[in-house]
C-alpha cells in the first residue's frame, strides 16, 4: 500500500543521511516507551533503533498501541546483551543526560549543538548513535565513559525530568532539523504593485465617494497613506480579493442601502 499523501503545513522527505543514526535504548523498564520512541523515531526519519537488555515489548499491546504508525521500527528493533554489540560499528557514539557528570567525561553540550555534529557525521556517511540511559537512573557514568560526546536538553530550573519517549523525540528533532538544513518557507503568492495600485484607487474612490475630505483636498494625499500601509503588509494576492470583495460590498451599501449578501467584485 502506499504512504498516503501529507497535508502537513511543513511535511519534509526525510534525508538519506538519517539511516546512519542510530538511537540505542539502556535496560528499557516500560514496555510502552519502547513504543512510544519508535513513534517518535519515525516521525523525524529515524529507523534505526537498539535496545540493551530490555523487557519484554514486541507482543505488549500498550507497546504496539503507542507505536502507531510505526510498527515497523517497533518490530526490527534489534536487543542485546551488552553496549558493545550495540555500538560496535559506529564512529560516534553520544549519550545524553541531564545531570552534571564527573571530569573524566566529554564535557555536556546542548543537544541543539550535538545534533549538528550528528548530522554532520552522518552526512559524511559515517554511522552515528545516541544513547539512552533507563527511566528510574538514566545513564550511568560507566555507560557514558563509551561515549566522545555527551548532550542534554535545556529545562527549566526545579522541573521534573522528561520521561525517557519525549527525551527521544526532542533528539530526534534536533537531529531531523540539522540534518534538514535552513527549512524553508512555502514562498508567498505576494500582489505585484500594478494588483496594489487598482486596490488603492478603488479604497482611494471609495472613501471619496463618501464625502471624506483629503488633506489639504488633494485626491493623492490618502492614497499616499494607502501606499504606505499596504507597502508594510506584504500583501498577497488572495489579500487583494478580499479586500475588493469588501469594497464591492461598501460600494453597494453607499449606492443603494445595506444588502444580505456580498457580490463578487
């Protein structure tokens, strides 16, 4: 079956590069995060997830129910028994905490900073990861002594800790948008000034035809002031119509009295 089209507002083709990251999960307690981070994993484009010694998931009804829509990185998941299996063929690995560790460690960095590495690295095609700690604990100083680099998420002073499936998909984000580059916006379908020009004139005519004076009595004076306003909105063109639609309808009220109805200009 295909994947079915998108109407997200900023919807991206996740790149190739994220298939060298890997996020690798420590002694998962609850079936549910396992879940929970595959959902948040493939959300952002990761695929690739480890997990160390951890009970039981794959036939958990919480832990399928919460993988939604990502069965399948629930399902190739791949357990081991020790960190090694884990990390053995990466170039990098970076664990990630939220406490302040000893200086035998790689100092802590946001993970804003460490994602950019992340991409990086995977970008050139070396295979990355980034590790997990367990939901009561997190990490250990043992687990973190394998890892060049450490990251942590910035949070309020005195705020409990993020449980460990939004940790997952706070990373993940930081790595889809470093990965993405500068996303850009769906380009605007702006007025040209000759659409602005006729919308002037006619608001311009309109308030004429009302009896309001100009100043000085100049016709130009308020279409100046028009000019000035519509130049500062960056006006689209869907902007224009609708604003001749309500000075269609204005233009009948002053004509011939209120109508239900608007007409089309």
């Amino acid at each position: 079956m295909g994947r079915k089209s998108s109407n997200r507002a900023f919807a991206q083709r996740p790149p190739e590069c994220l298939q060298n990251v890997r996020f690798i999960l420590m002694e998962t307690q609850f079936p549910g995060n396992v879940g929970s981070t595959s959902r948040a994993m493939k959300t952002m484009g990761l695929t690739d997830l480890v997990l160390v010694r951890p009970t039981p998931f794959i036939d958990v009804p919480e832990a399928r129910n919460l993988a939604h829509g990502a069965l399948d990185v629930l399902e190739n998941a791949r357990c081991v028994e020790t960190i090694e299996e884990a990390i053995g063929d990466l170039t990098l690995l970076v664990g990630t905490t939220n406490r302040r560790r000893i200086g035998v460690l790689p100092d802590l960095r946001p993970v804003v900073e460490a994602a950019k590495q992340i991409a990086e690295m995977a970008r050139q095609g070396y295979r990355v990861g980034v590790l997990f700690g367990r939901e009561d604990c997190g990490l250990s100083t043992r687990d973190l002594t394998h890892c060049q680099a450490i990251a942590t998420i910035p949070a309020a002073a005195g705020m409990p800790s993020l449980n460990l499936s939004h940790a997952v998909q706070v990373v993940a984000y930081e790595i889809f948008q470093a990965s993405l580059g500068k996303m850009l916006c769906k380009q605007a379908d702006l007025a040209d000034i000759a659409e602005q020009e006729a919308l002037i004139r006619r608001v311009n005519d309109l308030m004429l035809s009302t009896g309001f004076r100009p100043f000085r009595d100049d016709p130009e004076a308020f279409a100046h002031t028009l000019r000035r306003v519509f130049g500062r909105a960056g006006m689209e063109r869907r902007d224009v119509r609708a604003l001749h639609k309500l000075i269609a309808t204005l233009q009948h009220c002053v004509a011939t009295g209120p109508v239900g109805d608007g007409e089309e200009p």
